[in-house]
C-alpha cells in the first residue's frame, strides 16, 4: 500500500474515533492486530462493544449526489470472515470470559483533503 493511500487511512481512523467519542462511544483501542486480520476502532457504548471497520475515500466534493463510490462496498464475505475471526481473538484476549454483547459496523469516510471537511456515514450491526 502506497504511503498516500495509508496517509488517508490512518486520518479516517482517526476522524471515525472522534465521531463516535461525540456519539457517547468510549474508544477502547485501535489498530488491533492479528496476523489474520486488524480491526480499526473498539468501542463500547451502553455496554455493547462495537467492532469498526474503517473505510475511507478522498474525494473532490462531499456533495451526496457526487458519490460514484461507496467504500462499504470493500467489506467483501471474506474480509468478513477475517473479522469475526480477529474480534473473536479480541474477546478471547480482552475480556477474558465475560459475555459482553459485541457487532460489527463498518464507517465510510469521505475526506475532502483541499476541502478541509469529511463525512462519516456508518452502517451499525452487520451481520458476520
């Protein structure tokens, strides 16, 4: 992966982890690594810990209408698989045996880098 292309990643991470502390989310990390897969935001809100999936796009406007690209669309059934498996790992890992209820979002960043403005659109509880 190019440094640009990861350079966008990493300030959508970010922006996401704001968005959701603003939300009432309390982040528990980021970046969790598996070497079969990573998950990028952990938080846990009203006790259900909530597993994101960061996905983001640059792009000239952030004009709804201009979309030609959702970057959901990315969280293909494997990519899905890879997830369950890296949250089941964190549960494993983290939380010991405690059954604390959990779900997969997946947050589309648009980011407008000579704009100076993003938009944060997430999809909440997908099924794994």
């Amino acid at each position: 992966m190019d440094k640009t292309k990861k350079d966008t990643g990493k300030i959508g991470e970010l922006l996401v982890s704001h968005h959701l502390k603003k939300l009432g989310h309390s982040i528990l990390g980021m970046n969790y690594r598996k070497k079969w897969g990573e998950i990028d935001v952990i938080s846990q809100k009203s006790g259900v810990i909530h597993f994101v999936e960061v996905k983001t796009v640059s792009c000239e406007t952030l004009d709804e209408g201009q979309y030609s690209y959702s970057p959901e669309e990315n969280v293909h059934p494997e990519k899905l698989k890879r997830l369950h498996r890296t949250i089941q790992s964190y549960l494993l890992e983290k939380r010991n045996s405690e059954d604390s209820p959990w779900q997969l979002d997946v947050a589309g960043v648009f980011l407008d880098i000579d704009g100076k403005k993003a938009r944060v659109r997430i999809t909440e509880n997908i099924v794994v």
